[in-house]
C-alpha cells in the first residue's frame, strides 16, 4: 500500500489521480489532498476516501472544510499547506499537479524530506529541472513522470543511460490548428478562445489546452524531458502525430526504436508513476488498433507554431531563460483567456520578454524566482 499525496487533486490530473486509487484501493491510499478554490469538490473527495489532511489556497475557507470534514481530518492552507502535505510523514510518493509556478517549492520540500515525487506540473522542472534533478539525486529520491510523454520514454529507456539514445521523439498531436489548409497563418489573429480550448484528442484545463494549441506545451516538454532524462536538447525532438496513440519514442544509437502506446488516458500513465517499477492489472484503458486503422506522422510546423523553436533556444541556454519563457508564456496565456490579446500574441509576447531578459547561468533557486517575476511584470507590459 502506497500513501499518496495528491497537490491539486480537484483538477483534470487530479480526479484522473482518484480514479486510479478507486481502481486500487488495495494498493493506493490517499494520504493528502490539496485543492486550489473548488471547496466543495475537495469536500467531496476527502468524505469519500477519508485522508489524514487537507489543503486550500484560500485560509477563509478552511472553517468551511472543518465544519464538513470534522476534526479527525487535517485542514490546512496556502503555500504552508502544501508544504505540510508534501512533507507528511506518513506520505510515500508526491504527485504535483498544481498549474503554474506553486509546485516548485512543495517539490523540493517534498524531495528534501525524502518522498518520491510524481510530476505533472511541467513547470518544475522547466523552471528548475537543474537543482529539482541533484537534489534528488542527493537525497536519493525518485522524480516520476506523469506526462503521457516523459511516461512513455521513462517506460521505452527502462534504465538505459543517455549514451544509449541517439534522440527522443515526443509526439504532439498537433492541437486544433494543425490543418493549414483550415488554418493559414492569416487567420491565426481571428483565432477564439473557444476556437482554441476546442483540442481534438484531450479533455484538459484551460491552460494546458491554450498552450497545446500554440504548441508551447511541446516546448515545455522538451525542457523537461531534457533534465528528466538528463539528455541535451539537441537530441529532443518533436512529432506531430494526430491520433495521440503512439506517446512518445527512443531512438537508441543503433537505430532500433522503442515506443508505447495506448488509447489516449491519463489514468495510464499515472497509475505507471504511482505502482512503480510494478505493473498492475486495470482494465480502464483499452487499445483496438482495427478501430484506428492507422498511424500518422509528419514534422511540426515550426513557422506557424514558433513556440517550438523558442523553446529549444530557452532549453539550449539554460540558465534563468527557461523561467522566462515559461513566465512570460502563464501570463500571455491569461491575457489571451481574458481576450486581452489575440493568439499570435502569446507567442509575440513570449519572444519579446526573451529577447530583452539578461541570462544568468546557473542559477540559486532565488534568482530562478527573481527572473520569474521579472518575466511576469514585462509580460504584462507587452
């Protein structure tokens, strides 16, 4: 039985999250949940599974939580919260699904004090996959993934070092946009928000669905698998594959490659980064490649989506640019959402921060915090 803490378990990664511990209850436990503002699905998630603790963004509502949870239930808020959660002594693995920049902390709190973490906030390690992957070496600790993508690699290396593999191809399923034909670049600033949250393979929150949609999510994701894998990015490449069935690949220095697949769930890959090294019976995801028919591919359009070649430049630098790029896309991602700015924009926005932002290389974890702010307050000048 494993104890698992669930930050931002109210979420799309989050309710995946619970039904896999409703697939397992002999295997997972739900220790720790910690929600963003949606009490009463929190509410109703911890009656229902009964944890050790809860936590709230918002310490107004914590009378709210006691008055439904009772006193044999933990309340807790704000970034305290999730530190205390994340550090729970009864907790065994983490999974950090908390969109934006606020699972950085409780991942190094939760690394520091000697839990696995399961990431699915991106952010982390793109922000600050260089100390988030020696301090877990350091305290020897696990970081998991729960990404479709860095799942399918971790499953296709299988512990084979970096030497090994000539690239690693994550696949992209090219977001609503990818038919020029429909969409040439002339129409992109009429492109909706409804137009754009529109994805065609996966039900996700609105943040992560914008930024599939610019392919900015592809590019976070090279940063990351970049420090999960401890591979350069030269040799992280991307695509596009618009049945979402193949996940992501390894091409080894032989030229043999390995990939893995499946219908398109999120319960999969989590189940993968919470049963871990085992693999467990679940007859949730089912793979009829009759149905399918067939698999295609071709390479990204890099003109039309140029968060991709943004990404590998921020990847390539390192340093504090990588924070940057992932600040300044939040905040043109939200402006966006607000109809503030049109789709081009984000892009637009993102490239202009980087081009005047001073790159500082290996950075403290206070000054990632710093080139973060930053990012964010001449993002929302643009």
């Amino acid at each position: 039985m494993k104890n698992v803490v669930v930050l931002g378990s109210t979420g799309s990664i989050g309710t995946s999250t619970i039904k896999v511990a409703e697939d397992l209850p002999d295997r997972i436990r739900l220790l720790g949940l910690a929600a963003g503002n949606n009490t009463a699905r929190l509410v109703e998630q911890a009656r229902r599974h009964q944890p050790v603790a809860v936590a709230i963004k918002d310490a107004t509502k914590m009378a709210e939580l006691r008055e439904a949870l009772g006193a044999s239930c933990e309340i807790y808020s704000g970034d305290e919260g999730l530190i205390k959660l994340a550090t729970h002594p009864q907790a065994d693995i983490v999974l950090i699904a908390i969109v934006g920049t606020a699972g950085l902390a409780p991942a190094l709190a939760a690394i520091r004090a000697g839990k696995d973490i399961a990431v699915a906030s991106k952010e982390i390690l793109v922000m600050a996959g260089e100390i988030v992957m020696r301090e877990a070496r350091q305290h020897g600790v696990r970081v998991l993934a729960v990404d479709s993508e860095h799942s399918a690699i971790f499953q296709c290396l299988d512990g084979k070092p970096a030497a090994s593999v000539r690239k690693l191809w994550l696949t992209a399923s090219g977001g609503p946009f990818r038919d020029k034909a429909v969409w040439p670049p002339e129409k992109f600033a009429r492109i909706t928000v409804a137009d754009a949250l529109r994805h065609p393979s996966w039900v996700m929150g609105k943040k992560i669905t914008i930024d599939s949609a610019t392919l900015f999510n592809k590019g976070l994701e090279m940063i990351e698998a970049r420090w999960l894998f401890d591979i350069e990015m030269t040799r992280v490449d991307v695509l596009v594959h618009p049945q979402s069935i193949v996940h992501s690949m390894v091409e080894f220095v032989d030229g043999a490659l390995l990939a893995q697949l499946s219908a398109p769930d999120m319960c999969l890959p989590i189940q993968y980064a919470l049963t871990y090294p085992e693999r467990v019976v679940s007859t949730r995801v089912q793979t009829d490649f009759t149905a399918i028919g067939r698999l295609e591919f071709e390479a990204p359009d890099v003109e039309r989506f140029p968060a991709l070649s943004l990404a590998r430049r921020a990847g390539e630098a390192g340093g504090t640019l990588p924070a940057v790029f992932n600040a300044a896309n939040e905040v043109a991602v939200e402006a966006f959402l607000n109809q503030r700015i049109n789709f081009p924009q984000i892009t637009a926005t993102v490239r202009r921060v980087m081009d005047v932002h001073k790159n500082l290389n290996h950075p403290t974890l206070e000054q990632i915090l710093t080139a973060d702010a930053w990012a964010r307050r001449e993002a929302a000048r643009c």
